[in-house]
C-alpha cells in the first residue's frame, strides 16, 4: 500500500527558479528518503532524513520533516534543465512494523524545469 | 552511476514463454529487492531478501519466481506472464538493518505481448 502521498503531482518552472515538492505519510517513520528518477531510468537516492532532524542540506537540495505533521518537503534551488526528472519520497514501513528494511514509495512529482 | 546491475535492460517475451532477469550487486549488501513500476506510478515492492533467503513476498502471482543464488546475485523469473505484467522490474539492495539507503538498478523493460 502507498504510504506517501506527494504535491504537486506535477510542476513546471524556469531554469534558475526554485522547486518545492511535499510528501505526506500515515505511520510514525524513523526515517524519511527522497529519490529522483529520470525518465524511463532507476532511481537515485538523494539524501535521508532521520525522525530527530528537522533539516538537512545536501548541494541545492534542502529537506525538511515535520513529524507531527507528518509531512516532508524537497526544495531544490537555482533548478536547472538537468533536473528535470520524477521525484518520489520513501518510508520504510511504521515503527510498530517488524521489518524495516523495505522503502514505501509516495506518488511522486513530475518536474520539468525549462531553458 | 549506479553499483546495481541489471540485464537485460528491454525484454519481450511471449505469454507462454519463461525468461528470467538477473541483478548483482558487489557492495557486500546483504538485502536485495525487486520492485515493479507501471507507467507514471511510483515502484511498488514485490520481493525482499535478507541475507539469500525469501523474507517478503508482497503478494505476488507465482508466474514470478524469485530467487537468490548467492549474496550478490539476485534472478526473477518469468513464465505465462500477462500483457499487464509488462512494466519496468527494477533490482535494489541494501546493507541490512533500518535506515539504509537502497541502492536500484537502472531497470529492466518488460513487455509482454
């Protein structure tokens, strides 16, 4: 079953603009991921963001979580056309679950970000 | 670049035919998963193994038979599949225990006619 649930489903933007995806999910995490899938290719992990952070910076890419809310956003910075791709957030299953090796995956953003 | 490989990267095969996809990895991770991912949909879980054994099965049709040779080989195997099995079937692992990053393969089209 489909633990996150992204918006928007899809954005478009001009090269040099930022880009802010957000993921909502159901169960207490210990961790929150966000990967990026470009077109018809595997998916890349970006970065991990554990339940007893509220922040986390990697390159242009900015996450926050919101565990009360329980709720995540992506902001990347100064887009570019390469980063256009999908984006999708992940969670392992809820903390009460016996195995927490697997990844949950949201519905995904679709960015396309123009020249 | 990603450290998972996976082959064939396109496959059609027919309705009756049995065909396999095959995954490896070298990174020593002793988790390793098979996803499906339709058109426009996020990845969905089929299987996980933890340390060569079967230790999720999401419900899967047994027309796909996994199976784990050793700690860096991982196969799926396909037979009778339907034209709605045709997706993309991508490979990841993962060392063991919560909060790991899952590393995925670049995926194998599948496209049954």
């Amino acid at each position: 079953s489909q633990q996150g649930e992204e918006d928007p489903q899809a954005l478009s933007i001009q090269e040099g603009e930022n880009a802010t995806m957000n993921c909502s999910y159901k169960t207490s995490i210990n961790n929150l991921q966000w990967y990026r899938q470009n077109s018809g290719r595997g998916l890349v992990h970006l970065i991990l963001i554990r339940s007893n952070e509220r922040e986390k910076h990697s390159g242009r890419l900015r996450v926050t979580l919101d565990t009360s809310k329980k709720s995540s956003s992506l902001l990347i910075t100064a887009s570019r056309a390469a980063d256009t791709a999908s984006y999708f957030c992940a969670t392992p299953p809820g903390l009460s679950s016996g195995s927490a090796r697997q990844l949950t995956f949201g519905s995904g953003t679709q960015l396309t970000v123009l020249p | 670049d990603t450290e998972v490989t996976q082959t064939p990267k396109h496959l059609v095969m027919g309705m009756t035919n049995k065909k396999s996809l095959k995954c490896e990895q070298h990174m020593g991770h002793r988790a390793m998963y098979w996803y499906k991912q339709k058109a426009k949909k996020p990845p969905e879980l089929m299987f996980v193994y933890s340390y060569e054994k079967l230790s999720i099965n999401e419900s899967v049709p047994s027309r796909f038979s996994p199976e784990c040779p050793n700690s860096s080989l991982l196969n799926l195997h396909l037979h009778a599949l339907q034209p709605e099995d045709s997706a993309l079937y991508l490979c990841a692992s993962s060392r063991e225990g919560t909060g790991n990053t899952i590393y995925f393969g670049e995926g194998s089209w599948l496209t049954v006619v």
